[in-house]
C-alpha cells in the first residue's frame, strides 16, 4: 500500500526514520496516550553563557515540556542574576551544528522541539553594544538626511536659474 510506495519513492526513508525517531515524535503534535505523562518532562541542562554569570555551574532539571519559554526566563533570572527583558535563549541537543533559538517567551518548550537531553544556552543583550549600534545607526540615518537635503537644494537651486533663464531666451 503507501508504506511500499514511500519505500519506493524513497528509499532512504526507513533509515532516516530510524535516525531521526526521537526527533520526528517530538516534533509531533500528536502525544499518544501509551506515552503517558514522563514524555512530557524532558531532562535540560541550563548554561548560562552571560559574562557575568558564565563561570556558575549550570542548573540540571526536569521540567515539563509545556512550560513557556517566559517561564525559563524567571528562572535563570533567579539562578544566574540576568535581567528577564535582556535575556536570549537558545537550545541545542547533541549533534546540532547551531543552537536554535528560543524567540517567543509565549510558546511552550514542545513547540520549540525540545527534547530529553536538551541543553539551554542563555545569552545576554549587551545593552552598551546595542546602544552604540543604535546610535551609529542615528548618525549614518542623519547624515542620509543631511545628503539628500543637499541635493534637494542644489536641485531647487538649479530649477530656479533655469526659471529665470527660459523667460529671457523667448524674447
């Protein structure tokens, strides 16, 4: 039946699903009842990777994966002394070549496809660095401005010789 066609179409398809089994279920929004509630903790290793907090041991703990990713936030506010509002948080399982990053504090870890083993790598905003960003932005948009006024100038100014000059040519 479909199963022999996917096999047919595809032939690394039963390999891969093999490979990738804890993956694909997680990343499944279909829970079945036999699972029941213990694969819906998951087992993560939280790291802080801020400056000031790096060097404190990492917290171990099992929590569920319906937990909202706001809720990670207050507690390595907590734990690691890091402002909740400049937090970033990112989660990688093993074998991940880059940490994916865990951008809306209203979803829930399952969302995200955080799974047993996970680790949560928490970053924090360098809030000089963005005000320095933010301000050479200001500065490159105003000198923008500046050039375009110019030119808006130049260009009135030439309109205005060429007025003045078009009437006396017809007479």
């Amino acid at each position: 039946g479909k199963k022999r066609q996917v096999e047919t179409r595809h032939p690394r398809f039963g390999a891969l699903m093999e490979a990738h089994k804890s993956a694909m279920m997680a990343s499944s929004s279909v829970t079945s009842l036999s699972q029941g509630i213990q694969d819906d903790v998951v087992g993560v290793t939280i790291r802080s990777m801020a400056a000031g907090s790096c060097d404190l041991e990492p917290l171990h703990k099992r929590i569920p994966r319906s937990l909202k990713v706001g809720r990670i936030k207050a507690m390595c506010s907590r734990a690691f002394a890091l402002d909740v509002d400049l937090q970033i948080l990112h989660f990688r399982v093993d074998g991940d070549p880059f940490p994916t990053e865990l951008d809306d504090d209203e979803h829930t870890l399952a969302y995200f496809g955080v799974t047993d083993g996970a680790e949560i790598l928490v970053n924090e905003i360098d809030v000089e660095a963005r005000e320095r960003e933010e301000a050479r932005r200001r500065e490159q948009h105003d000198r923008l401005v500046e050039e375009q006024e110019s030119h808006i100038a130049v260009v009135q100014s030439m309109q205005r010789q060429e007025r003045q000059i078009l009437p006396g040519q017809s007479a």
